[in-house]
C-alpha cells in the first residue's frame, strides 16, 4: 500500500500551529479572521481554487484556499480544493485545515479523499528525498463523533485510489503478471477476502484462450486473480472485470517507439478492480457481494507470439481470428466475462484501458460508457456522478457488429478504422451472458494523464475507484443515486 498522509479528525483549532489552512467561501470572507481590504490587496477573491498565504497575528503561516459561492459548493469542489491545500502545503510536515465554514453532507470525506490524494507522490524509484513532505493534516470540521467515521471512509478510498496510481505507475519489467497478483492477493488475504491465484496450467485447464493466446509471446507467466467480498447480509451481487495487461509492446503488430513509452499503464482497469474489492472490503460495505476478475500477462514479440492470422478458441467455444495482436486487451477479457457470467451476478463491469478511440473521442479526461442495458448504464453513470469521475455513455449499435465477421472463425477481433471503441464493446459483448446486465468502461484516457490537475496526478490516476465504490454502495444499500444525473456532463 502507498504511504499516504495521516488524516485525523479533531474538535477545534490547536493554539498556535505552525501552518493553518482555511477552506473560504467567496461569500464569507469575513469568516477568516481577515478584512475584505487586506485580502483584496493580495487579489484573493475566493473563487474556486485560489490560493493565499498569509502570516496571521498568531505568527501562524495562513493559507486560504477558495471554494466559490457557498451556493454553488459540492463535495467534488470540496475534494478539489482540499488537493489543491495539500499542494500548496506540501513541503509542511504537520498542518491543521479548517472546513467548518463549507460543510455539507459527505464534505469530510471528500476532503479527506483531497487531502490524501492531493499529497500523493511516486518517488520509490528516485535516488534522492524530495525534501520534507506532507505527513499528517489534522482537519477541524463539525466536533460530531461522526467526524470521525467521516475521514476514515475518506481515508480508506482514497488509500486504494493511491495504491492503484502506485500499481500503474510501477514498470512493466517490476510489475509483471506474477508480481501483481502477489501483490493482489497478499493484499486482499490481508482484509479477509477469497483470494484464487491461477498460473499457467490452471489457466490453460481452465480454457482462458485469449490469455494463453497474449501470453504466448512472453517470456513471463501469466496469472489470473479472483478476488471475493461476500458480507454475511449480501443480498445483491457485482462482478468487477479489470484488464490487466503489465506492459504492451503491441505485440507482432507492434506499436511504435513512442507509443510504447507508457504502456505499463495498461493494466490500469485491473489495478482499479482489485483496488476498490480491498477498499469495499476495509470499508465493510454491507448488502452487497463484490467479486474482481483479473486476467494478468504483457504483450511481447516472443518466438512464440500469436500471429495477424491466428484463431483461438475463448472459454465459451466461439473462434476468435486475431487480425491486428495490438487489440489484445478485448482478447483477455473475454474469457473472463464468460467467467463471470458463470457466477451468474446481478451485474458485471468490466474496465479497461481498451481502444486509442475512445481517447481521440473523449480526450484524458472523460472515460467512455457503453451497455445494452439502460438501467445498469443509468447506476453505473449516477455512481460516477456521485464519485466525482467523468464518463460519457456511447452506443452499441447492432447494424456494426457485421464489422467483426470473420471468414474463417466465429468473429474477428477488430473491425474496420472507424469506430473502434464501439466494435471493441460488441466484441465483448459477445461474451456475456445474454440477458444479464452488463457494463463496459474504456478508461483509455483518464487512467493515465501528463496534465496533473488538483487531485490527478501525472501518471497513473487510479481513475474508476471511487466509482466502483460508490456503485458497490448503492447497490448494497438498494438506494441507487439519482439515474436522472446518470451521464456526466463533460
């Protein structure tokens, strides 16, 4: 797990502490201790994420981070403004922020969740300290024992978004198949949960093709992971599938040089995945049984590697013929939507870093969403909406699936140049179980990002966490947020 800052709730503000953060409203300036006139001089307006620092009369260093309009203020701005205090506050061991002037329902957490994720750093591979950074925030909100419970919820989601950033973040050639599921798995036998582990035989009994058909050209084993949260009260069920390719070369249809560089991400759907199984577990959500499905392996050029051409069999019995060995990650997945279509769960989601498509489509910052299933895309959507990550619902059209006829097997796995993340979707489709809700993410663009923004970080995001919680949640609590805001506004 990622080192992140201690975040601990207390009732008031200590005398004296050395740094103090304030979260302002534009409309209650007053609030802080400082004249409208002074705070004019320094430009400070309280819009939405500026930032002042001040030396108070207490001789405390004053940072006053705006969050706009107390009307306007929700808990994403909340989150956003607290990431951008951990920022500015970064090279500050120990520092106390006030938000008793902007809380709302579910404020802390999301500060919280700020906080942790607005101090993250990926620093294990440097050879010298950055300085002194971040440790601990000590948060003053409404002095309610709930405060409390508040930041934890806050704290053990955004933990496992970090840990997920870390799994990213980490090379190809350290995190390889075997590798992260022992990491997986050590993690999830922490907490409690079922943990299978299968390696080359089981998979290969097990009648993975696709996996088998990726890893043939690797020189390291691959591994599939299935992870189980079942609380005693379960009485709704979600599988969670996460393409979790460690490093694609593109295989013999290999990418260029550049496209390669960060292609560790690529298992940012499974990172996410298993993530959120441990942080829905350490949260102890009732009324829902979560199961992750992981297939694991990297897309190499081996002796062996599958060939433009080739045909495979998947575990249901179609024949795949693999035109273009770069469009893998549809291939992995596959056999396991049968396998969890086999669990018969009352909802699958699958998550992956899948098609450059949906990248030109919706840039690096908004994933794409696709399901036959208006409900389920309406849950999964409000879920997203209440987690603060931004998707946008694309279509299935059945007039496209001709595209994916092949000669000489049951489908072929691309269709022709234009839309791709849609073929990429019927594609896998073809693989659930019909009639059962389903729901496919291509989180190609946000899972890694070059432009950090307030609580994004360069590099892996850990994109799709907190939205799998959240729908773990609402499932569970047989309370679904609003499906009316199902779709972001990007």
């Amino acid at each position: 797990m990622p080192s992140a800052i201690d975040v601990r709730s207390i009732r008031s503000v200590p005398n004296r502490p050395a740094v103090l953060g304030v979260l302002v409203a534009s409309d209650r300036i007053p609030a802080t201790g400082w004249d409208r006139r002074s705070l004019k001089k320094l430009g400070f307006e309280a819009s939405t994420g500026q930032v002042a620092t001040l030396i108070n009369d207490a001789g405390s260093l004053e940072v006053l981070v705006g969050v706009g309009p107390s009307a306007d203020v929700d808990v994403n701005g909340l989150r956003s403004a607290a990431a951008t205090f951990a920022g500015a506050v970064s090279k500050h061991r120990s520092v106390v922020l006030v938000a008793t002037e902007v809380l709302l329902d579910g404020a802390l957490e999301a500060i919280t969740e700020g906080l942790i994720l607005g101090a993250y750093r990926f620093d294990r591979h440097k050879s010298a300290a950055a300085g002194a950074l971040l440790e601990r925030v000590n948060l003053v909100g409404t002095g309610e024992r709930s405060d409390a419970d508040a930041v934890q919820r806050g704290a053990i989601v955004a933990t496992a978004q970090c840990w997920a950033r870390d799994l990213v973040n980490e090379p190809g050639g350290s995190l390889t198949a075997r590798a992260f599921a022992d990491q997986a798995a050590e993690r999830a036998e922490s907490l409690g949960l079922q943990v299978e582990v299968m390696g080359p035989a089981e998979i290969e009994a097990a009648r993975l093709g696709g996996l088998m058909a990726v890893n043939q050209g690797s020189g390291e084993e691959p591994r599939f992971v299935k992870l189980s949260y079942v609380p005693a009260d379960a009485r709704a069920s979600l599988a969670l599938v996460g393409k979790g390719i460690t490093f694609d070369s593109g295989g013999l249809s290999i990418k260029p040089a550049e496209g390669m560089m960060t292609m560790k991400s690529d298992m940012g759907g499974a990172a996410a995945a298993i993530a959120a199984v441990c942080a829905i577990a350490e949260l102890g959500l009732p009324g829902v049984a979560v199961t992750t499905y992981a297939p694991m392996t990297d897309n190499m050029t081996g002796g062996f590697a599958i060939r433009p051409g080739d045909v495979f069999v998947a575990r249901n019995g179609k024949t795949v013929e693999v035109l273009n060995t770069d469009a893998e990650g549809r291939l992995i997945l596959a056999d396991v939507l049968v396998l969890a279509s086999e669990d018969n769960p009352d909802m699958i989601v699958d998550l992956a870093t899948l098609t450059g498509a949906c990248l030109v489509a919706l840039g690096d910052k908004i994933a794409g969403l696709l399901s036959p299933d208006d409900r389920a895309a309406e849950l999964v959507g409000a879920a997203a909406v209440a987690a603060g990550e931004r998707f946008w619902r694309l279509p299935l059209p059945e007039d496209y699936r001709k595209m994916i006829d092949s000669d000489v097997a049951d489908l072929k796995n691309i269709g022709s140049r234009l839309g791709g993340t849609l073929t990429a979707g019927l594609f896998l489709k073809e693989f659930v179980a019909e009639g059962l809700p389903w729901v496919h993410l291509d989180i190609a663009g946000p899972a890694w990002t070059d432009s950090p923004g307030a609580e994004i970080s360069k590099g892996g995001t850990g994109f799709a966490v907190r939205t799998l919680v959240e729908l773990a949640r609402a499932m569970g609590a047989d309370t679904a947020p609003d499906a009316a805001t199902a779709t972001a506004d990007p």
